[in-house]
C-alpha cells in the first residue's frame, strides 16, 4: 500500500538490463521453539543473489538497516541504484497470519498451525 503521493518506480519491473539498478528486499518470519525471529533478505536483481540480510526479534527499521548495510558492502552500488522494499509487513503478520483461515490448513490460521506443529 503505497502512501498518497509516492510513485511506484519499479512499476514490477524486476528483469533489470545491467548490473546494479536495482534491489528488492523482503521480510518473512521463522518460528523458533520460544517465540519468533524476523529475516529480512535483500537481492541483486540482476542476479538473483542474496547481497545482505539480517535477522531480529522485531521486524523494525533497524532489521532494514542491518541488512541495507550489509548489502553496500558487499556490492559497493553506484549511485542511482533503485532499492524497492515492500510494506507488507503488517498485513502479512496481522491478517494473513494471524486471522485468514486456510482450508489448507484445515480452517486454521497459520500461527494456529505453526502453534499446533510445534506442540506435537
């Protein structure tokens, strides 16, 4: 969901023609046997190759940050690069995961399901 006013520059155009003009990032979590750790992974476009990542407690600025900076050390972009990231975030951890019922996963939601797995 884009503010009012932002412009969408990518515009979902993911096969960039030369090195460098863009990355895409992504946030996911993973259950671990206590509570649940957050991963945000940034990817060459070009290449598809993982450039930086970092892992937290919180799925906060900070975890983009971490991850932001590991990615400009190891590829040193020029200037210009597009760095697309999405605020799915809260969606995905409000609603999708903790409300949407799959029947999948047998009408429940994927938190419930995960909570279930682990048990057993």
């Amino acid at each position: 969901m884009r503010e009012q006013g932002e412009k969408n520059i990518l515009n979902r155009s993911f096969n960039p023609q030369k090195p460098n003009q863009i990355w895409v990032s992504d946030t996911t979590y993973i259950p671990t046997h206590y509570d649940w750790r957050f991963l945000r992974v940034i990817y060459y476009l070009y290449s598809r190759k993982v450039v930086g990542w970092s892992m937290s407690r919180k799925p906060d600025t900070l975890l983009v940050i971490c991850a932001l900076e590991m990615a400009c050390l190891n590829r040193n972009p020029d200037r210009g690069l597009l760095f697309h990231s999405e605020r799915w975030i809260q969606y995905i951890e409000i609603f999708y995961n903790r409300k949407r019922l799959h029947s999948y996963l047998g009408y429940r939601t994927p938190e419930e399901f995960v909570k279930n797995s682990l048990l057993n």
